[in-house]
C-alpha cells in the first residue's frame, strides 16, 4: 500500500469544514517524540493497557508502563481530553497504607466515575505482609479508602474471608463499590468459595446463586469481567457455571440474567454459540459481546442484538468489501458504544491489502479508521510526521457521548519500521466546538491558555481566521467563538 504523507491539512480546517479531527496522539512509547514522556516524570512510555471512561465520557482512567526498574515502572493516569497525569506510581509509598507499604502494580480493569474517583485492585509491595496484600483502594476525591484487603470477612458469610485474588473494582456515580473476590478462605467449597461484591454485601456466590435462564448455578468468574453501570441499575459478568458439561458452562449474564450461553443458538446463524471470546459493560451501561458459531462464522452482540458478523458489507468500506476471518481468526477485535445508541465495531476486512485490511466501524459513520491512516504525532495539525496505524489494539477503545474515539494501536512509518503503541484521540461526527481548545467539554481560562499555547508554537489551530498567518485578528476571532459557546 503506497502512504500519502499530507502536509497541508490545518486543524482548524479539519474541525469546521470537515467534522472529523485528525486522530492525534495523546501518548506514545516512540522515543523520538514528546508525547513519550511520562507525565510529571523523566521517563519514557513503553507500554499501554486499556483505557477506560467513565459514563459522561468527560474522564479517562488507564494503567501504563514505563521505562523505570520493573519493580517502578507502572503507574495509574486520570485524564480528560488531550491531558493525563500520573497518580499512582509502583514502587512509591501507598498513601493509604502504613510506612514502607509500597503500591503494587494496578489491575488493568480500573474504573472511574462522572465525579472523577476511580478504584482499583493491586497487590502491596514494600513491607506489607503478604497475608494482607491484596487489596480494592478507592479514591473518593480527597483520599484513598480501602474497600477491601486479603483477610477480612466476606460480609454475611460466617467464617470466610477474601483471599489472594481480589479484581474487577467498579465504581458507581454514587460512590457504589464493587469487585470480584474469587477463591476466598474458610470452609466453604471451591465450587462456593467465589463471590460479587456490591456495595459490602454479597450480590452472587458460586455454587449457590443460580442465574434466571439457567439450571445450574454459578461456579467461577472470569477475572476482571464484573462491571457495574456508573448509575448502578445494571450489572455484568461473565462466568462459568457450575455445569457438568463442559461445552456449555460459559455464560454472559447481565442483572442476573443469562443472555449468551456456549451452545445456545444464536440467531441469525440458527446455529449454537462455540466460543464467546470476548465480554464486557460501559460505564454507561452498554454490554458487548463477541464469539463464533460451529461453523466458525464470527459476531458482535450489542446490547443483544447481533450488529455484525463475517460476511457483513463494510459500511463506508470499499467496493465489495466485507468483514472476513481470513486474516484474523476471530475476526473481530474491539467494540464499544457511547450510550446513545451508536457503536463502534473493530475487524479485520476482505480488502486484498494486508496493510489496509483492520477497521474501525462507527454504526452510522461507516469506517472511521483503517490500519494505514496517518496519525498526528506532534498535535501541528497536520499529517506530516511519518507516522500510520499498523495495529488496533484489542478493545482498547472508547467512544464519549460527544463522539470522541480514544483508543490505543501500534504504529509504523512509511517504510514498515515498528514505531511503537500509542493512545490516540479522534472527533467523529459533528464538528467539535472549536473555542474548547483543551477538548475538555467545557469553555473556562484554561481555552485561552491553550490558544496562546497554539498562537506562540505556531500550530495551524492557531490560525482561526483562516488567513493563512497569525496576528491579533485570530485573538478576535478566538474570543468571537468562545463568547459564541458550544452547542
């Protein structure tokens, strides 16, 4: 595939005339760049986990990993927009606990809600006794609460108590808690010994609780696969049931009931479900799920309906161009929505080109990235860096009610040579509004902070008259399209 490096394409045109900003990058592990630098730190990124959001999309949660000592080098970043800092870092004195605990490495899974508190599972280092490491920390806006630690009692179960694995933190906008505690300590039976906790009372055991459309009961849950919606109305795992045949024990449950099971038929196939490989719920309360049939044919469930499958016409795609497995068993790779009823769909395509053949697929957009894009690595406002999407990450996507897309993939430079992972934003849909110059979703001091950032650099966005250079005409013209508002 032959790669056009554009050079004239500014970010003020892009977002009034076009409606969809170029995806630009936010963080990056490509050592020749600036945004491969850790916030706040003199090290580099090397590595991204999945990035979360919380209901209203207005806050992003995600773990990284950084060039420091392996026993240092992951840290916890809450961002909004095109901004993050760090605030957790591994190895560093845990706040909440006592001198020379030291914070461990934070679960991938972590969650923050519309307030901007977050929670997390992590394992203690340092001094901490490893009989009492394993922990759920919430942080609630002023300070970090324990919710839960490896040796105290599961609550209304007589002698048990959490044992080495607690995962899956979730959080309400309310300040709800929730998690998974797998495998706890006492006298109950492994098939009884996994519980789902909400709000310090049980919400499921295995082995006791049976899910309605089921005969069995639970027995085991997927680690890091409960979630609770940021309004706490809803719930979502998936799991194992206590079933002795083994080919139709994994299930998807949400508020207590089965909707996907193993060797169900799934309509429209009229065949059974084989595998479901992937499972999980926004914040915002919408539930994905994907898997294959018998015949190997692959899908995407949304909020229970089936939105794709092989054989499926790209929307927006080329000429006869469909969703295919031949290059990627599993076809699919990633999926989200914004809780307003649209949703983006990741898979890999018929398209002849290996080096164009992944997409991103928004469900009224039609395509919305493809592998071998150019991405804007230094925020000028123009495709000019050599730089373009070679992978998509696995479900290391978002997409915010106001239609921004946050995800993370590896990129490469017009020669094929691996730059490294980033975490990439773009606007789709309807033009941002252009006087919110930090993408926060709110006009306040700190947009005219950014614009006399933009003006002094010399970036394209500065130029919002449109004449071609920067004068005090673009300061008018800037302090017209904030006094304007955004829609």
């Amino acid at each position: 595939m032959n790669r056009t490096v554009l050079t004239a394409l500014p970010l003020c045109i892009s977002a009034h005339a076009f409606g969809q900003v170029l995806p630009t990058v936010i963080f990056s592990e490509i050592a020749a760049s600036s945004t491969s630098t850790v916030p706040g730190y003199a090290l580099m990124f090397d590595s991204f986990s999945r990035p979360y959001t919380n209901s209203d999309g207005s806050s992003w949660v995600m773990r990284a990993s950084s060039n420091d000592a392996t026993s240092a080098d992951d840290v916890l970043i809450i961002g909004s927009g095109m901004t993050g800092a760090v605030v957790l870092k591994e190895g560093d004195q845990a706040p909440w606990a006592l001198s020379g605990e030291l914070i461990g490495i934070p679960d991938e899974h972590v969650t923050i809600n519309s307030s901007g508190h977050y929670i997390f599972g992590q394992n203690l280092g340092g001094s901490a006794p490893t009989t009492a490491d394993e922990q759920i920390v919430m942080f609630d806006g002023t300070n970090f609460v324990v919710v839960a630690t490896e040796g105290d009692a599961v609550p209304g179960i007589a002698g048990e108590s959490y044992g080495t694995a607690l995962n899956s933190g979730s959080l309400t906008d309310a300040d709800v808690a929730g998690f998974l505690a797998p495998a706890t300590s006492g006298g109950l039976a492994t098939n009884m010994d996994d519980f789902l906790i909400l709000n310090n009372a049980v919400l499921v055991q295995g082995g006791v609780d049976v899910p309605t459309g089921a005969a069995e009961p639970y027995e085991t849950f997927n680690t890091d696969d409960f979630y609770v919606s940021g309004d706490g109305a809803h719930w979502f795992v998936n799991c194992v049931l206590d079933s002795a045949v083994t080919t139709n024990d994994n299930v998807v449950v949400v508020d207590g009931a089965v909707v996907v099971r193993e060797d169900d038929t799934l309509a429209p196939f009229g065949e059974p479900v084989e595998t479901i490989v992937e499972a999980f719920m926004n914040a915002n309360g919408d539930w994905f799920v994907r898997g294959d049939v018998d015949s190997q044919a692959d899908w995407v469930i949304y909020n229970g309906a089936v939105v794709a499958k092989t054989g499926d016409a790209i929307p927006g795609g080329l000429s006869g161009e469909t969703f295919s497995d031949a290059a990627f068993a599993a076809c699919f790779f990633a999926m989200t929505g914004d809780g307003n009823g649209n949703y983006i769909v990741g898979g890999t395509t018929s398209n002849a080109d290996p080096e164009a053949d992944a997409v991103l697929v928004h469900s009224t957009l039609g395509v919305v990235a493809r592998q071998g894009d150019a991405v804007d690595l230094d925020g000028n406002g123009v495709l000019d860096d050599d730089a373009f999407i070679d992978t998509f990450n696995n479900d290391d996507l978002f997409l915010t009610p106001d239609g921004r897309l946050y995800f993370t993939a590896v990129l490469y430079d017009s020669a094929q040579t691996d730059l490294g992972q980033a975490y990439i934003v773009m606007q789709l849909g309807a033009a941002p509004c252009y006087a919110d110059c930090d993408g926060s979703g709110a006009l306040n001091i700190f947009d005219y902070i950014c614009f006399g950032n933009e003006y002094a650099a010399g970036n394209a966005y500065a130029d919002c008259d449109g004449s071609g250079s920067l004068n005090i005409f673009d300061y008018i013209c800037f302090g017209n399209e904030y006094a304007a508002g955004c829609p």
